[in-house]
C-alpha cells in the first residue's frame, strides 16, 4: 500500500494531528459538514451585509469592558428586588417545569425571606403562584451560578466598566456541598446566608468603599497565568480578591462596627472557599458580553445559561429572545456514592464564562481541572484549540502561556457552530437532581445541538428582512 | 532514499522527539558521551557496591521530610548569631574574594547591626577581619537568597519535620528591586528591615505560634499546580502563605501589642511582594535535602550554592566538602536600561530549589516564567523533560499537571551529570556587578560544569577507599 504524501484534512482536528504524527504533510481546512438543515441559513446570513462588521463591532466592544468591582449590597437596594420576588438562572421558566435543585434553592430562599418558616412549606406558595414571582438573573442585570437564586435579602457584587457606567451583579459565594446554589436548604445553609447578609457583606463592602475599584479583569489575567480557568477552578483569583481587600478589610471593620473576629471569620471564610471569586469571574464577562448585545446583524452569542430544565442561549443580533432545548447531563466526576443517576441536568448562569471564553474554553491553561472534571490532559489542551473554530476572536488580555500566550477563544460565532458542528465545550458543578441534596459532581457538558440551528434560523430571517 | 524504520537514540531528546515526530520507531537510550575525563571515576562509581541502596535511602529520606513553619523569631535567638557575625550565600569565601553584591549586603547589614553609622565606612572593617566574620547560611543551617546575609537582629522563618525534629532556617523576603540581598544598601533598604524586624516578624511570630504549624510542603504542591515554580514564580504560594496566616495575623495582633494598622501593613507587604514565599520554598527544600545528607556511597547532590564568586555543590556521599567553580553569568531579560555588563555572577542559596527538583527543573508547570527570565514555552517544558535525565527520581507529592501529573525531577545524580554531560537548569535573579545596585535582571544559569568532575573524582576515591 502507497501512503498519500498529501492529506487535505476536513475532520476534526484530532484526525489531522494523526495524520500529522503520520508524517504526511496537512493542509487543515476547517470546513465539516454543516449541521443538518442550516444550509440555507447559512447562505443567508452569510450573504448578510451587516454580518462582518456587526461581529467585528461585537468583538471590539467585548474586550473593551474594564470590569471594576465597585460596591457590594443587598439585592433589595442594589437591583430593587421586592418581597416574593425571586431571580434564578437561565431562561425563563415555571415552578412546575422547575427542576430539584431550582426548587430546593428556591424553598429555601423562601424560607430565609421569611415567607415560610420551614422549607418544605414552600411548595404551594410556589404552586400557587400568589405573591411570589420568578424572573431570569439575566433580565435584571445579574448572574447566578448553578440554581442562581436571588431574593432580597442577599448581598451581591457590583460590577461596572468605568467607561460606560454599565454594572452587572452576583451574589457572594456560599462554598461547596451543601449550599443553597446546588438546591440544598437545611438550616446550615440558611445560617450560612444569614451570616452573609450581617457580616460577611457588609464587612465586604467597608472594604471595597475604603479601598477603591478593585481590577477584577485585571485579576482574571493573572488568575489565567496561574492554573485557574475561572470556572471550576478560582483559587488563584479567590487568593488574589483577598489580597486586593483584606488590609482594607482589616483598616475598615471597625468602623463599620465590626470586631477583630469578624474580620478573622471573613478572611477565613473567603480563603477556604477557592470558589468564591467565580461570582465575580462571571458578572464580568456579563459585563464585557452585554455590551455586545443589540448589534443587528451579528452572529455572536452573548449568553448562555441553564435553568436545570433549558439550556438557552441569547445572540447579539436577536436582541433579547432566547433559544432554548432541553439542558443535558455532564459527563464527569462524583463525589463520595454519587452516580450518573442523582445528578440533575445542566444549571446555572455560570457558562457565562465559557461564552467570554474561559472556562471550557481556557482549560488548557488549567490542565489541574481534570482532577474535578474528567477527561486528559491532552484533552484539555485540544478543547481550548477547537474552541478557537467556532469563536470569531482571541482576547489578548486573557491569554494561555503552555500555548505560547495565544489568547482565550472569545465570541462564539452561531454560524461557525452550525457550519462545523461543533458545540461550545463548558465545565460545570452537577447538582443533585433531588431538592435539598446539594452537590454530587463536577464534568464536562455541551449546549442541545439544536440551540444553535434555531437561533441560525432567526437570523437568517431577520437578515432577509433587513434585505 | 530509503528511510529507517528503527533508530537508536542517543543524542539530546528534541532529536529523538524529530525523529519520532516522522513517525519513525524510537529505542531512547540515556547515552551521550561523559564529560571528558570521567570514564575511569564512572567506571569506579558505578562498581561501588553501596550505590544503589545509598541513593535509594538519599532519595527516600529527601522524599519523606515534611516541611512546617513552625516559628519565626531573630537570628540571634534562633541561630544564637553573635555580634559580628554574617552568614552569606554559597560555599565559603573572604572578603577579598567578595563580589559587589556580596559586598554590599555585608555593608548594609554592617549598618542595620549598628557596627558602623554608614554603610559605605564598613568595608575597613571587614578588610581589617577583626570583630566580624563569615560564614555560609549552610553551615548553621540556612539558606538565604542572593547575598543570603543574616545578622543577628533579622528575624528568620524556622521549619521543622515533625519527624525527625530537623530544623532549618531562612530570612524573610524583603521584596524586589533595592534590597539587601541584591547588594543594596540605601537607607530605605535600611528602613524596610528595620520595619521587618520591628513589626512584620514579631506579627508573622505571633500569627504562627496562634494558628499553629503551616504546611509549607503542602503549599508546594499546590502552588505547582498554579503556575509557580517556587523559584523566580512565588505568587500563588505567597497568596496561599498569606490565606493561612492571615485569620490568626489579625487575632493574634493586639496581645502581640500591634494595631490594626501594623497588620494592615503587614498583609500590604506580603501581597505586594509575589516573592515573599520564596523564603519558604528554600527552607523547605533544605530541609528535605539535608535528611539526605551522608550516605556512605550516595551520589546525590544535597546542595548547590553560589556566593557570587564561586559556585559550590555538595553531594550526599561526600559529607561538608564543598566542589566549587566559578559562578556563571546568567543569560535572561534586564529590568530598565540594564545590560549584560551590568550583571554580576550567579549568586545566593536559591539554586537549593532546583536540587530539589522545583525552580527551573519545574519550568514545565509555569510556562508564564519565560517572561521573566528569557526563553521560550517549548524550552520550558523541555527543559522540565531533559532534568529527568540527571535525576534519581520523580517527586509524586510535587507534580506537573500539563506533563500528565508527571512529579518533578529530583535528586541530581553526579554520575548521570558526569555521563551525559546535562547540566542542571537555574533559574535566577541576577543582581548588579556593583555593590549597592539592586537587581538588574533575571534569567537562565547552569552551575560551571567540572564541579561534576571534581565531585566524581572524590566519590569515586571514596569507593576505592571502602572497598
């Protein structure tokens, strides 16, 4: 058999390398069969004359954004939340569609409001439907990871891009395992938030108002540098936030009427939680996102999020409609007993870094992640090139240095996931799919294919319309 | 042509790494030419019954030492240096071989000791040799980065094996720039260490002996995992020191007769400075290294040291001799408008990382280090691959996820440096030529090759000798 001494590769990327360690010359073409049904779409939108110029206006104003952490409050005075008003993550949805851990983030967010005392009480407030209502994270200027509960009563982090004056909000993270995020509401986990809103917030926001801004874009570039992805992995960044805050913290506790113990507990609490700087990791690509929404004519995606039971993404060029499929389970990783079985499908705001591109998108830079969510190592490090396929940018600011700096694959492109078939790649937390249980996970997930085809299709109509 | 479809390797790996890339069969055999001179000591060394098992049980110890902060407390209390005295970096020397650096840390500890008003007036004195003498860091067991100068009145991190009860020693970090241990000597140098014996050391003293042992083994392990390498890269272990210490630092400060604003001070400090960690790592690795110190028959190499004159090894087998040669000048990247000419030789007790297998021999695990110190990403991570080829060992508790957890080499082998002619990697800092200038760059050192020799042919009288 003659080898061919010039192979044209138009397959994944794996193949090529095959071929490559074959020692046969590759020229790499990065056409594979579009997904099915989007040809036409796809001629149209490509045909778009708005099409590259909206992109290039998207990317430009996405790795504008500064993302400064300038103040922290409660919900109630800082996004207006009214009593019964609850936000959570992903699209919109409905107690009865609500998946476990939703439900159980929201019993409990009930109980801690006080519209219950007990949890397990709360079922038919909700069923009911009387004075409580639910509302998208993303509507109100906000993310929330996992479950993405917001009630009044919780301290969020405030976000802004001195430039614009455009602010974003998260609320502080509560830590691993049994927390309310992951669908869990004993009353740990309500003393827990309690102690949040009376100390661990306000002595936060004594230390941001005394200490000035602090640089949060500036601190996902280093964290980058030092094995995070600013998903499932924040140590660096969490260590860096408590460097940035904690003398301020120490100069201004007292004042604000705190002791030397509260600022010890705090300090303890942020520095054994290696995941709290993710709540601020994704309202700053929120942040950069936003301000690439509402471009007519562009293709990029500016939100992606799960509400447990849909995975929806929002496009620039849609303005605020969302394209949603039924959320999948992660292939990954189980804590303790754990099994495929307990885990829920699919939740929260937080592929809001995936969408800038961290997170899945930047584990090459944190090849330790595997450790969490399974997979090589050389997997890692050919999801981030692949990612690089269906985006329309690199972000110089965040960059890999195993891959000689490049930086992170940014803008996810709808029609370059239709034209290749290949799905955003995003790491997550598996909640467990019971309310009250709280974590069993962490592993890898895509999008429903078909979010991308139908959001190719508006489009397409909306770019026949401006013809 | 007909091409080969076996080759024998038996150059440098990125030849075998070509060969294999043309997808030809690869046999890897560790063979190069040895150092010219050496055949007849290898030749004795490798018949040297006691051998194996003596570098089996060098490695064993090396690997088992955990490494705690215990303590913090002065020189003088700790080492019970006298009035006087100075240790430096590296193997023994004399004023009068002293290089720049050198000479100007003895200078400005000369005057933080109180032995003269102005640092410039201290060269009489120790040109005189009366009242004052010199002596290695390693000799009392310590290490100390650059000029490695300890007096009496700098407090000193204490480390500890909790199984053995062994000890050792390093000052604390002064930061970067105009410092002592570069051969500055202004009074702002002066100031800084006044400040540290003054307030930072008395606060990190009360803050540990609060908390409790802090597990600087185990903050290696992780920091190794976020993009440090514990030589030129300290970020993430300073963050991680300064999340361990920091509850206590603030509970601990006003029974220690500190306020609130000296500990403030203090976490500025130590987050301001991404190298105050370093101070750590070298201890640390002292430590596990001197559990390896004299084994009849070991060819493990337990130090290597520079004194900015002359760079010293010494190996397990061969006790406190010291096998010296004169220290290299380093090839890296210059801060400002600094050049080649500017630099002095290599010097300090740092290169105790790279004994130990971090610092350059972990290049892998912190591709980021390239722009500090010159060199490209592939070049660090085959310079991680190529160490393995002078190394006893792999460390599993220290490893380089984007090897595949592969642990870092460790336990340098005099007979496989002396066979292969592979010098072991450095990375360093480099101070100015001049007394009193500070740091002038960074960059990449190996020790002067025929140390190897020199300690071969002693290892190899040795084994003569015991036969």
């Amino acid at each position: 058999m003659t080898a061919p001494d010039h192979v044209v590769g138009v397959g994944v990327d794996l193949l090529a390398d095959a071929i490559e360690a074959q020692a046969v010359d590759v020229t790499r073409v990065d056409w594979r069969p579009p997904m099915p049904g989007t040809e036409a779409g796809l001629a149209t939108v490509a045909a778009d004359p708005r099409r590259r110029a909206a992109n290039e206006e998207a990317v430009a104003r996405m790795l504008r954004v500064q993302a400064m952490l300038v103040d922290v409050g409660p919900a109630s005075a800082i996004l207006g939340l009214e009593p019964g008003h609850f936000l959570h993550a992903g699209p919109p949805i409905t107690w009865d569609r609500a998946s476990g851990p939703l439900r159980g983030a929201l019993m409990g967010a009930a109980a801690l409001e006080g519209l219950v005392d007990d949890p397990e009480d709360a079922g038919p407030l909700f069923e009911r439907g009387q004075h409580v209502s639910l509302e998208p994270c993303h509507h109100r200027g906000a993310v929330g990871p996992m479950a993405g509960v917001v009630t009044p009563s919780m301290w969020m982090f405030v976000l802004e891009d001195p430039d614009t004056g455009a602010r974003t909000h998260c609320t502080l993270n509560e830590g691993l395992g049994k927390v309310l995020r992951y669908g869990a509401y004993a009353p740990e986990v309500l003393d827990r938030l309690r102690w949040m809103a009376g100390v661990l917030g306000p002595l936060l926001q004594a230390a941001v108002r005394s200490s000035g801004p602090v640089d949060v874009t500036g601190i996902l570039t280093q964290m980058l540098q030092m094995g995070d992805e600013a998903h499932n992995r924040n140590r660096a960044g969490t260590l860096m936030l408590m460097r940035d805050l904690a003398p301020a913290l120490v100069s201004a506790a007292a004042d604000a009427g705190f002791t030397t113990d509260d600022v010890a507990d705090a300090l303890r609490f942020v520095g054994g939680n290696d995941h709290f700087f993710l709540n601020l990791a994704m309202p700053a690509c929120k942040l950069a996102l936003d301000a690439a929404r509402d471009i007519p004519g562009s293709t990029m995606v500016v939100a992606m999020a799960r509400n447990g039971t849909d995975f929806g993404i929002q496009v620039s060029g849609t303005g605020d409609e969302w394209f949603t499929g039924p959320a999948q389970l992660a292939d990954g990783l189980f804590l303790g007993d754990y099994g495929p079985d307990d885990a829920n499908p699919d939740i929260g705001d937080s592929a809001i870094t995936e969408t800038a591109g961290i997170g899945g998108f930047a584990m090459a830079t944190a090849p330790a992640i595997v450790r969490l969510v399974g997979g090589s190592v050389p997997d890692a490090l050919a999801t981030t090139r692949r990612m690089h396929e269906i985006t329309l940018a690199e972000n110089p600011r965040w960059s890999v240095p195993v891959l000689e700096f490049q930086g992170v694959p940014t803008g996810i492109d709808v029609t370059r996931v239709c034209r290749t078939g290949v799905l955003p790649q995003i790491n997550t937390g598996m909640a467990g799919r019971v309310a009250g249980v709280g974590q069993v996970g962490a592993g890898l997930v895509t999008p429903p294919a078909e979010v991308f085809p139908t959001a190719l299709a508006r489009l397409a109509e909306l770019a026949a319309a401006a013809d």
